[in-house]
C-alpha cells in the first residue's frame, strides 16, 4: 500500500471545498427567500461551465473573460428561471411540490437544450498553467484561481449581508416576509437580487470543475448533491454555516476517494459521502453547525 500524500490530500480537499462552496452559497440564498429546493441550480452550474468552455476554446477568449462570461451567463438564466416560472407559481400560493416539480421540468429543458447545441461528448479546456511542486504538495496556477476566488467570493458576501442595505434586507426577507413586506421593503427585487447572485455564483463553480476535469450535460449534477449536503450540514439559512460545511466535506470526499482505492472500488462512490451525510444529519442534528455558530449571518 501507496503511503498517503496527507498534505496533498487537505489541499486537494480545500480546493473540493472551495468549488462546494460556490455552488452551496447560491442554493442556500435562493432557498432562504423562496423556501423551496430549486433542481435547476444544477443547470446554472452546468451552463456556466459550457459558457467557459465556448468562449475559451471556441472563441479563444483568455480565461478571465469566460470566467466573467460563466458568472454572467448562469446568473441571467437564473433571473429569467425566477421571473418567468418560479415567481408566478409563488404568486399563486402554489405548494411545494409544484414548485419543485417545476424546478425538475425546467431543469430537463435547460439540459437538453445544451446538450442539443454541445453534444453529450466530454470537453476539455485545454489551458496549461503553471505548476509548482513544494516537497509533496502540488499547485496548480488553476488551483490558486479557485480559492482566491473562494476567498473573495465570502468576503464579499460577508460584507454584503452585514455592511450593506440591500444585505440587512435579504437577511430581514429571509427571516420574515410579511414583517420586511410591511416595513416597505420591495421583496420581490430582494429575491431577484438574490437569484442573480446565486446563479452566477454556480456558474462559477461549473466553470472550475470544467477547467479541472471535463464538461458533460450532467456536470450539475455531479456538484447538485454535495451543495445539498453542504446546505443542510452548514444549516439551511446559515452563511458561515454553509463556508464550514463546505470545506468537511471536501475533506470527506477526498479521504473517501483515498479509501475506496485501498479498497479496490471505484472512486465514482465517493458520492454517497453526500448522501450518508445528508441522511445522518437529518437524524441527528436537523438544525446543521448553525446551531453551534453564535452570531452566524443568517441569510
């Protein structure tokens, strides 16, 4: 048996977390003002990645537009997703299932659509960046991308929710809407706000994850089901929650990859991490880390 490279196993998970984390915050927003699970954030993340891979290699644009591109890309199809199917179900007191069968439906159609313009072929930003080799840790110029932008991406919200108006009102919508309603607060651009912010923030995470392996029409989907664990382990509503739980997971995914390797099974299962996590803390502790953070944002 292979000795373990324990530092590149925690960096390797921190860049997991990062990329968790990206996808998570922006589920974990929309869920807090419209208190439904929206399956369509996987889409975002998916067309974001797409959206950095035409303007790429495509289009040979540097990187740094794509990126731009990926954020600004899911971010407008999750407005437009929020205006045009989820507001007017909302507006008519329609129950959760229809909303997340909605969700589903338009989920369906986005993916098929870029499946019909891409193909269902893997494809691959060819970029190279610079590696440094540091004893037995290896980084990448890509790697040091994800978690500056990581780093950025929860100062910045950090400062949005505590520092700003429009985020002392998304945390006032989140906690109660009639009373934010009746203190004239316009809830409805609060959501859309919100929706555009978290979309583009999922557009990002598809684009690290193509940048890092390869874009496939159900690349969401492979990031949907850890930002669900992530969401309900940080505590749904909870920002710092969800920028812990992020970075436990990474580190419970990449140590299950090491061990199912050991075990001679296919790394693939690293995804039931997710689940049993899922699973577990619905048992156990329903209210996720939130309930231990004294003082966390709630958003």
């Amino acid at each position: 048996m292979l000795p373990l490279n324990l530092p590149q196993i925690f960096f390797n998970s921190i860049i997991t977390g990062s990329i968790f984390m990206l996808a998570a915050i922006g589920l974990s927003l929309s869920y807090s003002l419209s208190r439904f699970p929206n399956f369509t954030h996987a889409e975002y993340i998916t067309l974001g990645g797409y959206v950095g891979y035409l303007l790429s290699e495509q289009l040979g644009m540097p990187l740094y537009v794509a990126f731009i591109a990926s954020f600004l890309g899911s971010s407008l199809l999750s407005l437009a997703s929020y205006n045009v199917v989820f507001k007017p179900l909302q507006d008519r007191g329609s129950p959760l299932i229809y909303l997340m069968v909605a969700s589903i439906g338009l989920g369906l159609v986005v993916r098929h659509t870029i499946q019909q313009i891409w193909g269902g072929s893997p494809l691959t930003i060819r970029a190279i960046w610079p590696r440094w080799i540091l004893g037995h840790l290896t980084i990448t110029g890509l790697y040091i991308y994800i978690i500056t932008a990581a780093i950025v991406t929860a100062i910045a919200l950090h400062l949005l929710l505590t520092r700003t108006t429009i985020g002392k009102c998304i945390r006032a919508s989140a906690d109660n809407v009639e009373l934010a309603l009746s203190s004239g607060m316009n809830v409805s651009s609060i959501s859309r706000f919100v929706w555009l912010i978290g979309g583009g923030l999922a557009g990002l995470s598809g684009f690290f994850m193509v940048a890092i392996a390869n874009a496939i029409p159900l690349l969401g989907w492979r990031l949907l089901i850890p930002a669900f664990a992530v969401t309900i382990l940080g505590g749904i509503g909870s920002f710092y929650g969800v920028l812990i739980a992020a970075y436990i997971i990474g580190v419970a995914e990449n140590f299950s990859v090491v061990g199912l390797a050991a075990l001679g099974l296919p790394t693939d299962l690293k995804m039931l991490i997710s689940f049993v996590i899922i699973v577990v803390v619905l048992l156990v502790k329903p209210e996720g880390i939130s309930a231990s953070i004294r003082g966390g944002v709630r958003v």
